[in-house]
C-alpha cells in the first residue's frame, strides 16, 4: 500500500511548481486592466518620425505578444494608458575607413522616458531613462548608395518594443 501513495506524492509535488515562471507570462499589471491606449509618442528630437516608428513597434509587440486590447486615443474606454517621450537622438562615427577618412559604420543612440498609467493618473510604470544603441555600416560604394540610418531607426525601434514590453508585464 505505501507503494501506491509514493508516484501520487510525485505527481502531486510536480503539478504545485517551485514557483518560477516563464519570462514574458507572469503579468504585473493589475486584472482589471484589459485595454492600453499607446496615443503617439512625442519627439522633442529633430530625428525625422522616430516617434512614429517607436510607437507602431510598441503596439505591434504588445498586440503580438499580450491578450489587451490596444487603442490608439486615451479616453474612458481604456483603462490605462502608455505614454512615450523620445528626449535624444544622436548618429555618431563609430570607425573610418582608413584610405578614404571617411565613416564606416555609425552608432545610433535613442534616449526615451516612458510612462504607464492608470484611469486615476496612479502610475503602473515608468522609466525615465532608456537607452538603445543599433550600429550600421556606411556603403562606400556610391553606385549602390542607400541610406542605411532608417533600417536602424527600426531595428532599434523593435528592440526597444520587446524590452518595453517584456519589462511592463514583468514589473521591472
């Protein structure tokens, strides 16, 4: 008889958990937020539409990643609301080519703050201080030339949406 109880003590054990979870499952935003209105970001830059990319690939991530519903107005149909402020935008030289002088590669650096909050203004989370940097490579040849500093704005973009995100519904 001790022999039966012994593989339902293991399984029981196993179906309680050690209580770790999976990145990107455990929410920390309250239950009874459903929907998050993401209006436009705002760009106090002269970095032409950054703004605009940063917060499709914010509503991209959460409408890919999350169950909430996202709306793009703030008003009484959403019970919270993300807002966004790009603060910096920089391109600097990062190598030269030696026989010409010229740049090589440019490193990009997008500094944002970033708020979320509730119906009440009570603030579910912020971050004053993010920083994304995204590198490319400058075409030497002129034949072929594209200009390769909005694929950055995107990739960065994107990368800022997946940490964002990830860090909202994991409490970070």
């Amino acid at each position: 008889m001790k022999r039966c109880r012994a593989p339902w003590l293991v399984l029981l054990l196993a179906a309680t958990g050690c209580g770790y979870h999976t990145a990107g499952r455990r929410v920390q935003l309250p239950e009874n937020v459903k929907t998050i209105a993401v209006p436009a970001f705002t760009n106090v830059t002269t970095t032409y539409r950054i703004e605009q990319t940063l917060t499709a690939s914010v509503v991209r991530e959460f409408t890919t990643r999350t169950h909430y519903r996202i709306l793009d107005e703030p008003g009484e149909a959403a019970d919270a609301t993300l807002r966004g402020t790009v603060i910096s935008t920089s391109a600097s030289p990062l190598t030269y080519n030696s026989s010409t002088g010229q740049a090589a590669s440019v490193l990009v650096v997008v500094s944002m703050k970033v708020s979320l909050t509730d119906r009440q203004g009570k603030v579910l989370y912020q971050n004053p201080s993010y920083l994304f940097r995204e590198q490319y490579e400058v075409s030497q040849d002129l034949a072929s030339f594209f200009e390769e500093d909005s694929p950055a704005y995107r990739r960065l973009s994107q990368d800022f949406a997946r940490t964002l995100v990830s860090n909202i519904l994991e409490g970070f």
